[in-house]
C-alpha cells in the first residue's frame, strides 16, 4: 500500500542533516510503504532532545506514537521494519514470513554497519579532515586497496557472493526473496562509496546491479533529491587522497 500525505504519519525519524546514518535509516523509512515524517526543522532542539529523549545521547532516533523513542540504527531499521510487516504496508519487510530472508536483512544491515565503521576509520568527513581521528594515510589507503580489514573492495567481494541470481519471481540482483529492510539500509551506505567512487562496484557486478536496481526506484529519488521527509542531507564522507583531493 502506498503511503500518502494525507495519511496520519506512522513514526517520525530525526538525524542531523547529512548522508552518513540519515539515508541507511532513511531508505528504510521511505521503502517501508508507511506514511513518515522527518524533524521539524523549525523546532527540532537536539540540546533538549538529546538531554529529555535520546536513550543514548545521538541520533538517529525513531519517535512512535505511544511508545517508546528507538536509538541505535539496526534497532530503527528493525522497528519499521516489524511496523511495516504488520500494518500490511510492506508485507515480509522485516522477513518475519522467510527465515533467510530475516537472516539475510540482519547480515545486510550488520555488514553496511561494518563498511560504515571501515569509512569511519580511513575516510575524512564533512567534520573530520584527513589526519585528524586517526584517520591516518595508511587507514585511507588500506580502505581503497585489496587488502586488510578495512579494505572495501574485501567487503563488497563478500556482498557479491550474496546477491541472489537464481530468483524465479524476477528479482536478480537483489538480496532476499522480498523486498527486507537490511537491503535498503545497506544501499544507504552503498550510496555513499558511490558517491565517493563509482568505480568501487566495477570488480562485483551482482553488487554493481544490486545499487542500479535500488537507486532507480521511485522510493529512492527524494532521499537524493532532498524531497523526502529527511529534507536535504549533505554528503558526510567526502574525498580524499585516493580521490585526488
Ligand atoms: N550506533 C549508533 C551511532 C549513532 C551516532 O554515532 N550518532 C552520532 C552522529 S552520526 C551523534 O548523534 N552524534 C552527536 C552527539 O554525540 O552529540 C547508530 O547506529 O545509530
């Protein structure tokens, strides 16, 4: 069922006004067939939010009605996800009705947790420049080459062996039977390499086709246009040595 404005919003999701975790819970949100809202801007007070509602002082947050605020970004996606499955708007979103399809959305958004940290760790921000945080050459380098733990090529590697090619209900190129949260969470974080380098997906196709399939659904476009109820989020992870900067 799709959602429209008219619609009493589902759940409202806050984070701050850049790509990082806001587009991972974000695509969740916008996948889920449920009728969202984003933060007020106008009023949105993370000094007092963060001091009355946040359980663990950060965003994202997931505000419910009647219940209680959802921290931590694997829970957020999990709780629109199971709301999503039960009110019928995305039935399976949450995999409740496939145990590999269950399986395979935690693994999903387990993993795009792992490549967010791995950025984290070798890649300069919108806030941290290479050199500061221990975002030293040698992270950088190891993140973009072959090699070593934080190295993406080795993640997606990983990812490609994943990737469903053997579906009768025509969904080569995705992960899980039906359409699971885990997915869309981790193009949230698949986005942002692309952004960084396109080419990163040249060396797994099954991936590669997996990023095409979900950034060209209607669902996806606001996130990128800045036309969702996330509003505009700006690039968090930004270019470095290895990107020429
Ligand atoms: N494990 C958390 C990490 C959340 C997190 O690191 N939030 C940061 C921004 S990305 C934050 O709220 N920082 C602001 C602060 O600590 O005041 C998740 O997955 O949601």
């Amino acid at each position: 069922m799709a959602a429209s404005s008219a619609d009493a919003p589902a759940f409202t999701l806050a984070y701050f006004d850049v790509l990082a975790l806001g587009l991972p819970t974000g695509m969740v949100a916008a996948h889920s067939g449920l009728p969202w809202r984003g933060k007020d801007p106008e009023t949105f007070d993370w000094p007092k939010v963060k001091a009355e509602e946040a359980p663990f002082n950060q965003l994202p947050l997931l505000f419910r009605p009647g219940r209680r605020p959802v921290a931590h970004s694997a829970a957020i996606a999990r709780a629109i996800a199971a709301m999503a499955h039960r009110s019928g708007a995305r039935p399976g979103y949450d995999g409740s009705d496939d145990e590999d399809d269950a399986a395979v959305s935690d693994m999903l958004i387990a993993e795009a947790l792992d490549v967010y940290a791995a950025l984290q760790k070798g890649q300069p921000t919108c806030f941290v420049k290479m050199g500061d945080g221990g975002k030293t050459d040698t992270a950088h380098d190891e993140l973009w080459s072959d090699t070593g733990r934080i190295s993406l090529s080795r993640h997606f590697a990983c990812l490609e062996k994943l990737v469903r090619d053997d579906d009768e209900e025509k969904s080569t190129g995705l992960f899980s039977k039906r359409r699971t949260a885990g997915e869309f969470f981790l193009w949230g974080v698949l986005h942002q390499v692309f952004l960084l380098d396109a080419a990163a997906f040249d060396a797994t196709p099954k991936l590669k086709a997996f990023y095409e399939i979900v950034a060209s659904m209607p669902e996806t476009n606001p996130l990128i246009e800045g036309t969702s109820p996330m509003g505009a989020m700006r690039q968090y992870f930004v270019a470095g040595p290895r990107q020429g900067a």
